[in-house]
C-alpha cells in the first residue's frame, strides 16, 4: 500500500465514523418519538403474566447482534433508497391505527420501523447478518389475544372427548363441563396462550441458536407451535382428572397454575432434547467465519483498524428517513389538539316506541354487558304483546385508547358473574337493509336464559367484522369527521329453542337499523 492510499485512508476514517455515528443515532430516533407506543408495551409487560416476556427480548436481540460484532465489521455499509417505501408505509400505517387507537398495529409497526430503519441507513448486508435478532424484536409486541377464543374452543373440545374416552359420565354445555365430582368451566386462563407465546418466542431462539438447516428451524419452529396447543389439551385433561379422583381437593386452586406451568416446562425440555438430536455443527461454520473476518498476516495496523472501509452514504436518503420518522407522530399532534377532540355524543335518548314496540320500565334481567370506557349507555325495554325486547347502547363519542368499541376487554359476560356465555357464533340477518349479520349468544343463570344480539355500528355502517370496525372508524375519521361508535345489544329470554326470538329480533333490528342512521 503507497503513501497516498494511507494519507487518504486516515482522512476518510474520521468522516466514515462520523456518518456511522450520526446514522446509528437515527436509530434512537422512533424511541424518541414514539414513545408513547413503546411505553404502551412495556405497561402491558408489567401487567401481564403472558406477555412478562417482553422484557427479555431488547436484552436478547441486542447480545445476539454483539455476537456478530466481528462480520458486522467486515460489511460494506451503503443506504438503501428502497427501504425509504417500507418505513413510509410502517409510518402511514402507525398514523391510521394512531386515529382509531389500534394499539397492537401501533405497537407492530413501530417495532417494525427498527429493523426498517437499519436496512435504510446501513444497507441490506448489514441487516441480513443481523436479520434474525432484529425480527426477534417482534415478540416485543403484546399480540395474540385475538386467538383466546379459538384456543378455548379446541382445549374444551380436547377436555370433552378424552374425558368421553375414559367412560366417566360427563355433561357439557358450551365451555362448561359437569362431572359427577364438580364442575369446570374452559376460561381465558385456560386458554394456553401464554404457553403458546412463550413457547414461539423460545422455540424461534432455540431453533436459530441449535440448527444452521432452514428445513430443520422451519420443521422445528412448527412444532413449537403446534405441540403447545396439543399440550395444553392433555393438560386440560390432566387437571380435570386430577380433580375428580381427588374429589375437588386438587387442581382446583393455585396448584392449577403451578400444574400447568410443571408441565409447560416438561413439554419444553422434551421438545429441546429432541432437538438436540438433529443440532447441526455450527462450530465449523462459526470457525469458518472467523478465518474470512481475520486480517491478512503482516498488514499493516493503519489499514486493519477500521476494516470496513466501503461506506457509501446518499445524504438524501438519511435526510428523507429522517423526515418518514418525524412526520407521523407530527400530525398525530395535530390531531390531538383541543380544537379536534371536543366531542358531543349525538344519542341522547332512545324513542317510546319502534314500530308497534313499545318502551315500558319492567326490566327483563339483572344482566348487563360490560363495554369499558363508553361515555354513554342508553338502556331500555319495548313490549310487542307478549313478547320483550331489551336494548343496550353502548356509545363512543370519540374513542381513545381502553375506551373504544373494539376492544377484547369488552364483554357480555365476566369470568367471576353468575351468568355462563354457552354460545358464541354469527348468524343472518333477513330483510333488514344495511345489517347483514349479528354476534349471537346464549346465557344462562340460574333462572333465566337470554338471546342475544350485537353488532357495532359505525360511521354510518353496521358490521361484525372486528378489522371492518377499525376500518370504519378510521373511514368515518378522515372523510366524514365522525370519531364516534356505538355497539349494539339486543336480548330476550327464552325456554327450549331461540327460532321465534330471532325473528321478533329481525323485525326490531329492521327498525332500529335506520334509527341508528338517522341520529348520526
């Protein structure tokens, strides 16, 4: 190496240093702005017993990126224009969960601007180096509540047919078991989908660490997903068992939790020990890596002591991610002002009569649904001979975050309430414009039995479709000016079957519907 190349080479190392230093401050920058998206997450760590993991995995991603310190080094480092189209959409994407307070997409998509933000500034060799720890961050996001339902249905249904197996007399309605020893309910907790989240952001880090195959990570990660929820149905049927031949003495309280939690751990190491079989030899290949990253023999100290010289930096694109970054949480700002939230609730109070339903004062129930946050509740009763209709509006005015229509801690029934939710499924609607289908539910106590129907109403529109909901309301946000939401209850009692409920229920929602139109 001549004398110029040196000269040059220590002029550019300090210019190389200073853009590394100014793009790997960028990276701060979303942390910064979004902020409260990102303390969004951590409240939901310290509350939650399923998702307490997110406090390990920043801590996780960052010591697996240390680990590649030495081939970060040795990659060329060059801004990537395209990555400027990802974080626009992260950014518009955040912005429109920011106006109708999806926090998950919040959550999501500002998670999703870090690894966005590298692949900008420092190029795709770097990220694909670091690809794994950066998607790592994902599990950062508290997600997955949306499957409790579903997680519920197959571990009663699991429960029900393996106690079926052992000839023990059981009666079921819905969720809800009856030996002769006791009785269960298949609740939220037992659900498994804190094994589950737990179980796919350890297997996604075992299997990276353990195989260097993509057919064994892709096969294996798999079985961390299906093999908890399998899991969780022997441990259903474990516990259920354990309490009926101890006769309701176990497995009923605390030792619940730690039961499942024994064998969550078992399942694991069985899962790890299996794997440890088909573990590929990644010392070779890590010992391969190092002799492509160690310096040549004899260079010279000047020219090994920044070994990533091939920097190439388009100022443009570092001055434009850096404006995609701060004009979101800007308008967000905007939005948020005084002027912008004031907000009027247009239901006031409901009508005497619908049609040939009249409004009267007995109550049908001591029931009530449980919709957190709604500035207002209209409730009311209507008589159509002998037959009665309950109504509850629950109304937004303007929704913000844990006071919004759709949201997963709104329910018809609490855990701890003497009511039982026996059915939960959609139905049609006929002859009624603009309601094409409602939620409909059967509860139980212990002397009444209810239909019920809902649906939201929103923007002008009714639907049951959360994701439409949120679509709506950002819809109603921007085109129409009309922030607010109202979900829609329907009840009635009934003995044996629900056929003729659900039509009187037709002919007051083909009634209601239009009414709902009208006060917007």
């Amino acid at each position: 190496m001549n004398n110029s190349t040196l000269s040059n080479q220590y002029e550019a190392e300090p210019n190389i240093r200073r853009r590394l230093l100014i793009n790997s401050s960028l990276l701060a920058v979303p942390l910064l702005l979004y902020w409260q998206t990102a303390w969004s997450m951590v409240e939901i760590w310290w509350r939650s017993e399923t998702f307490a993991h997110g406090f390990l995995i920043l801590p996780i991603a960052l010591y697996l990126i240390w680990q590649k310190r030495d081939r970060l080094s040795q990659q060329p480092i060059n801004t990537n224009g395209y990555g400027l189209i990802l974080l626009a959409f992260c950014g518009l994407f955040w912005f429109f969960a920011n106006l109708v307070d999806i926090a998950v997409i919040q959550q999501l998509m500002f998670t999703a601007m870090i690894p966005v933000a590298v692949l900008t500034l420092f190029g795709w060799s770097i990220t694909r180096t670091i690809l794994f720890p950066l998607c790592f961050l994902f599990f950062m996001v508290p997600f997955g509540e949306r499957l409790i339902p579903s997680l519920i249905e197959f571990t009663a249904f699991f429960t029900i047919r393996s106690i079926q197996l052992t000839g023990i007399p059981i009666y079921w309605e819905g969720n809800h078991l009856s030996l002769p020893t006791g009785n269960w309910s298949v609740v939220e907790a037992c659900s498994g989908i804190r094994y589950l989240i737990a179980s796919i952001a350890l297997g996604s880090l075992y299997c990276y660490i353990t195989f260097t195959s993509r057919l064994k990570r892709w096969v294996f990660f798999s079985l961390f997903i299906i093999v908890p929820i399998i899991a969780n149905g022997i441990r259903a049927f474990m516990i259920v068992m354990i309490g009926h031949f101890s006769s309701m003495k176990l497995a009923t309280g605390v030792d619940h939790i730690i039961y499942g939690w024994v064998f969550f751990g078992i399942v694991m190491f069985v899962m790890f020990y299996i794997g440890s079989f088909w573990a590929d030899d990644v010392r070779s290949k890590k010992e391969a890596n190092e002799a492509i990253d160690e310096p040549i023999e004899n260079q010279p100290i000047s020219e090994s002591r920044f070994p990533n010289n091939d920097y190439h930096a388009s100022m443009p694109v570092v001055v434009v991610a850096l404006a995609l970054i701060l004009v979101w949480p800007a308008m967000a700002y905007q939005d948020q002002t005084p002027e912008s939230t004031e907000t009027v609730s247009k239901i006031i109070e409901l009508p005497s009569n619908f049609g040939p339903w009249q409004l009267e004062q007995q109550p049908i129930s001591d029931w009530r649904p449980i919709y957190s946050g709604a500035s207002v509740e209209l409730q009311a009763v209507y008589r159509n001979g002998d037959q009665r209709i309950g109504l509850f509006l629950e109304h937004y005015p303007r929704q913000s975050q844990d006071a919004e229509l759709v949201n997963s801690q709104n329910l018809l029934v609490e855990e701890l309430s003497n009511w039982r939710q026996v059915e939960d499924t959609t139905v049609a609607v006929p002859n009624t414009d603009g309601l094409a289908t409602v939620k409909q539910a059967r509860l139980h106590s212990s002397n009444t039995n209810l239909i019920v129907w809902s649906w939201y109403h929103l923007a002008g529109k009714n639907t049951v479709n959360d994701y439409l909901g949120k679509l709506y309301g950002v819809y109603g946000k921007l085109q129409k000016g009309d922030e607010s939401a109202t979900g829609v209850i329907l009840f009635m009692e009934y003995d044996d079957t629900v056929e003729q409920q659900q039509q009187n229920l037709s002919a007051f929602s083909a009634l209601l519907v239009p009414w709902l139109g009208d006060s917007k």
